[in-house]
C-alpha cells in the first residue's frame, strides 16, 4: 500500500512540474451553417455572404485559459463575446473541456502544437423574436423566463486549436469550433505561456 501511494504521489508530481499554464485571445468572424441547416431563419441573416446564407460573418472575440498537465491532458476555460452574431445580434459562448494534446496521436513537434477540448457547453444569444418573420423551435434554443435570451447547452462541445511558436512562449492560433451540425466558425489569434 505505501509504495502505491508513494508511486500516486511521484506521478502525481511529475504532471505538475510538467504543467504548462497558457493564456490566449482569438478573433473570430467567418462562419459556415450546412446546406440543410436545421431551421428556415437565412432570411434573418444580415452578414451573409452567399444568398443562401451558408457562409455568414460575425464579429467574435474568444479568451481562453488552458493548463496542460502532462504530454497528453489539460483543461481549458473558453469564453467568447459575440458582438454581433449573423442576426446582429449579441450573443455568447461558455465552455469547460478536458484538452487533449498533439503527444496522444504521436504528433510532436518544437513549434507546432495541436489540441482538442471536449467538454460542457453553452450558447446564448438576445432572442431573435424581436425579428419580424423567426421561427423559434423549442427543442434547439430554450427562452429564459424574461424573454430576452434565447440558449442552449450540451454535455459534448469542443473546440479544435492549432499553434505556431513564433518567439519565447508566443503562438499564433487558428481555431475551429465545429458547433455540429448548425455552424462551424474560423478564427484566429495568439497565446502566451508565462
């Protein structure tokens, strides 16, 4: 029993000296709904770039906070601030994800890192009622008791980043939200490691 414990605690020790502790920002503008998105709202859409509105822009700006604990594993806080989603319309996404690291795949690399969180996540946006001509549809988006708000949350959301080493524990970011199946975003950004 004294050897486990004492092996837990040597392992356990090792993953904190190993810990990177990093801070980012991410800029975010570009999206993209299916061909067969779910709800008939494209009308509503008032950044799109198409006619059909698959392809729409926003204004975005993410702030992450992620610490790897060994190779392999970190967490990560995602907050981002929409100024104006494809409605014009503020909105706002939470996200706490477990973070998984480049070394799983056998990807390693001095100055390129891949990662992957997976984790709880919420979506909020002022209510689109406002707009003349939305369906709002029950199952996807649910409206607070006062009515301005309209969400959502899911057990399974993620986000998908790659960094560049530029200088000293400075990266740039490109980063993916895969929101499956109705939008997928692109942006992109920087992060330091203190």
């Amino acid at each position: 029993m004294y050897r486990f414990i004492l092996i837990l605690l040597i392992v356990v020790f090792q993953s904190i000296a190993l810990a990177q502790f990093s801070i980012g920002i991410s800029i975010s503008g570009l999206g993209y709904h299916p061909e067969k998105e779910k709800y008939e709202n494209t009308e509503l859409y008032k950044w799109k770039l198409d006619k059909k509105g698959n392809f729409v822009a926003f204004s975005s700006l993410t702030f992450f906070l992620s610490y790897r604990f060994n190779d392999y594993l970190g967490a990560k806080i995602m907050q981002s601030i929409v100024f104006s989603d494809c409605a014009g319309h503020f909105a706002g996404i939470t996200h706490f994800g477990v973070d998984l690291h480049d070394d799983i795949i056998g990807f390693t690399s001095k100055t390129d890192q891949l990662s992957m969180s997976f984790g709880p996540f919420l979506y909020y946006r002022k209510n689109w009622n406002t707009e003349d001509n939305y369906q709002h549809d029950a199952e996807y988006m649910k409206i607070s008791r006062n009515g301005v708000w309209e969400s959502k949350f899911v057990w399974y959301g993620g986000q998908i980043e790659y960094s560049h080493l530029i200088k000293n524990n400075q990266y740039i970011t490109v980063n993916f939200l895969p929101a499956i199946p109705y939008l997928y975003t692109l942006g992109v950004g920087a992060k330091y490691l203190p």
